[in-house]
C-alpha cells in the first residue's frame, strides 16, 4: 500500500494526466518491470492450472493448483514484508526478481514431478511479499498528488491487461508445453531486475539500523497501524471484502467451462472466463481515473463496491459463458473504479515511517482472501453446481459490501487522520533534515492540483 499542510481533501479540479505521470523516468521503469512480471506469472498460473484439471478432472484440485501461489502470504506474508522496510526498496525488488528467476529456471527441468513443481512455485512465490510492499512504498516517493491516484491505476490496469495475454498465452503454451510458460515467466523477472535496477534511483532505506528492533514486532506494528486506526481498517475491510468476491469467476473457470456442456470449445471458453475481470479493471481503472475528478471518484468508491458482487449474482441463472465474462468483467470494473481511490486514501492516512509494512498487510490480506475464496468456492462446486454456488456467494457479498459502506468513517475523522500522518511525516523530515519519505500530497505542494489519493493493493 512524499513545512506547510495545505487541504488534504480531494480536489474539485481534474484529474492528473496520463502524460504527467509517463514523465517521470523511474514510474516508466517500474511500470514496465511490473506488466514484464506479472504476464509472465500469469502464463504460468493458467498452464499449472489446466495442466492439474486435466490430469485430475477435479475442480478442488485445479483450484488448489490455482491458489498455491496465495499460500506465501498466509504464512508469512506480513514477516517477509517487514524486510522491505530495512534496506533500501530498489535493492529489494531486484533481489526478489532474482530469486525468483533462478527457482522458474529450476522448475522447468524436464520431467519433474507436479508436486514438486508446486512446491517450487510456493517457494518462488516466498519473494512476492517484500517485492510488492517495496514497490508500492516506492510508488509515493515517485509520484505526488494527484498523479499517485493516477499512476497507481495506471498499474492497476497495466497488471490486469497481463493477466488477460498472460492468461491466453498460458492457455495455449500448456497444450504443447508447460514448462515452456516457465521459462517465459523467468526471463520476464529478468527483465523486470535489470529495469528496476537501471531505471530507479537508490534511496536510503526508511527505517534506519538505530530503529531497527525485532522482526516480529516490526511486523505487529504494521498490523497495530492499519487494524488500529478506524479510516485504515475501514479501507481495509473495503478492498478485502471487494477481493473475496471478485476472483472467484477466475479461479473456477476450468471446471465452469468443461461443465458447460455448450457449443463452445472448452479451452476458449476458459480464457474467455479468466480474461474478462481483468479486461473490465482495465477499463474501469482507466476510465474512472482519468474521466472523473477526485471528489466524484471519493462519492462513487462505496456504491462500487458494492456493485462489484452484485454484477455476479445473475449466474444464479446458468448464463452462458459468454454471458458469465460479460458479468466478470462488470465486477471487474466496478473494483477498478473504487481501488485507486480507496489505495489514494490510504496513502494519505498512513505515516510513511509504516508505509511498507502497512502495504505488506493490506496485500497478504488480499492473496489471503483471494486464495481462501477460490479454495472455498471450488469444495462447493464440487458438491453443488458452479453457478449455485457464485450466486448464492456473490449475495452475500451484496449485504457484506452493504453493511462495510454504512461503518464508513465520517468526513471529519478521514480528515483528521490524514492531518496526523502529514505531521508525522513533517516531524520525520525534520529530524532526518530532509522532505518527508513517501510523497504524500501534502508534502510536495507543487506536485498536482489534485489532493488525493489505492489502499491496496
């Protein structure tokens, strides 16, 4: 999830533009190195997924299979994040691109058991947690006001589009080749290592070897700080509940398209399921963050989030499975449209001092809630029909994303929460004699016009 305070409350103005925020080098270097990673895993991901239903034919088990790279964060996520926290972020990322090209390299030697594929890729997947908390604690040190909001969609967007070719890629590699999808997800985190360490500048880390104290209560702070201040746990409950509904098209999109029984092939019917969240996030994160001004994005965050489970309940229905993309790709874009600004706020609200540990929290709850939801929906679907179960979940998350929009905090506590991390993120510029860490917008009022801003992930 960088002295005078000028208004933290979004602006009436315009947005920022998409050319302000392609102007600075190093967001180009980390946009570029995130869409070369992230199809990669995809690929990846789609092929393991296929590969496992086919040799099973079970729904569970290619759930399972699709959720193993979430079991990282459970375990250790938080703990793993908190290291980002002590070395310097861009040392970080480029470090875990590493590890986790040399373990893809590995995986695809010939003729490995699958079990001990997945195994690799948990162990791959152990570096995702203090890559993603460096990168985004980085972000706000790049981008300023509005143009955080912006940038944040922007990579929002930019992961889901390699979601949708990593998925059609993975797809088709696995029907000749699996581990042909390997080795294309190792030479992306290549790539990404050498943009990140050639295109972004080094910065000293945030928290210095004098403030260091112990690992398991660096990371307990980073849960103290979001679950112990109301406008962060507010936003937290937002995005992990607009999580815990959204995947669940993806992650049963093998078994929902050998169950169709339609006229469509099965495995275009798989990609079409997988690709059309991701092709909603993209046009709703785009769309709403560029059309829409700060204020009027800030009043359409809760009506969509709710919207995000309500566009699936019609598979109560059995729709087809061009009909099920159509609403996966609606769920798609309503989540799209609330996340950069729910991210924004929690930018705002967050002393930078707790940035990556925070984000550390916010993204395990995220692969958490996401693999929990996938493994969960695939035991039902394995005892009832696939669309029975979306439905009845999808309901449920109506009145969930219901009563966690009603428990919103008022504006004058979002206010105020926001005033207190700018002071401490001035009173920390001033003991190191320097502007504060992380580029809030209120730290740089030069930035943009736009006082905003993803709270995760």
């Amino acid at each position: 999830m960088e002295a005078t305070v000028p208004d933290e409350r979004p602006s009436a103005e315009g947005p920022a533009t998409f050319r302000e925020v392609f102007a600075q080098r190093e967001f180009r270097a980390v946009f570029a190195a995130g869409a070369l990673s992230w199809i990669g895993d995809y690929v990846a991901k789609a092929a393991v997924t296929l590969l496992v239903y086919q040799q099973t034919e079970s729904v569970a088990l290619s759930a399972a299979a699709f959720a193993v790279s979430f079991l990282p964060w459970l375990l250790g996520g938080p703990l793993l994040a908190a290291l980002a926290e002590r070395y310097p972020y861009r040392r970080v990322m480029v470090a875990c691109d590493v590890i986790r090209m040399a373990l893809m390299l590995l995986i695809a030697i010939p003729n490995l058991p699958v079990q001990a594929v997945l195994m690799l890729i948990f162990a791959a997947t152990l570096a995702n947690p203090p890559s993603q908390a460096a990168k985004s604690a980085l972000m706000p040190q790049i981008l300023t006001g509005d143009r955080l909001v912006v940038g944040l969609s922007l990579n929002s967007s930019v992961g889901q589009a390699a979601q949708v070719l990593g998925y059609l890629l993975g797809t088709a590699v696995a029907a000749f080749n699996p581990a042909l999808a390997l080795l294309i997800n190792a030479a992306t985190f290549a790539a990404s290592a050498l943009l990140v360490r050639f295109g972004v500048r080094d910065r000293a880390p945030v928290m210095t070897s004098a403030h260091r104290s112990h690992l398991l209560r660096e990371t307990t702070q980073g849960f103290q700080i979001v679950f112990g201040t109301p406008v962060l746990r507010a936003i937290a409950v937002l995005v992990f509940s607009a999580m815990l509904f959204s995947i669940v098209p993806e992650g049963l999109a093998a078994g929902w398209a050998n169950q169709d029984g339609g006229d469509m092939d099965e495995g275009l019917a798989q990609a079409l399921i997988m690709a059309a969240n991701p092709v909603g996030f993209i046009l709703g994160g785009l769309l709403v963050s560029r059309l829409l001004g700060p204020s009027r994005r800030l009043a359409l965050m809760r009506p969509l989030a709710v919207l995000a489970p309500l566009a699936l309940v019609p598979a109560l229905f059995n729709p087809a499975p061009p009909v099920v993309a159509l609403l996966a790709a609606l769920c798609g874009f309503a989540v799209a449209g609330m996340l950069p600004m729910a991210n924004g706020l929690f930018v705002q609200a967050l002393p930078a001092e707790f940035r990556a540990r925070a984000f550390g929290v916010m993204a395990t709850g995220v692969q958490v809630i996401q693999g929990v939801a996938v493994l969960a929906t695939g035991l039902l679907a394995d005892r009832f029909s696939i669309p029975l179960v979306v439905g009845v979940w999808s309901a449920a998350g109506v009145l969930l994303m219901l009563v966690a929009s009603l428990r919103w905090p008022d504006r004058q506590t979002v206010d105020s929460t926001i005033a207190a991390a700018v002071a401490a993120n001035a009173e920390q510029a001033a003991k190191q004699g320097d502007r504060p860490s992380g580029g809030t917008p209120a730290a740089d009022p030069q930035a943009g016009t736009g006082r905003r801003r993803h709270a995760l992930s």
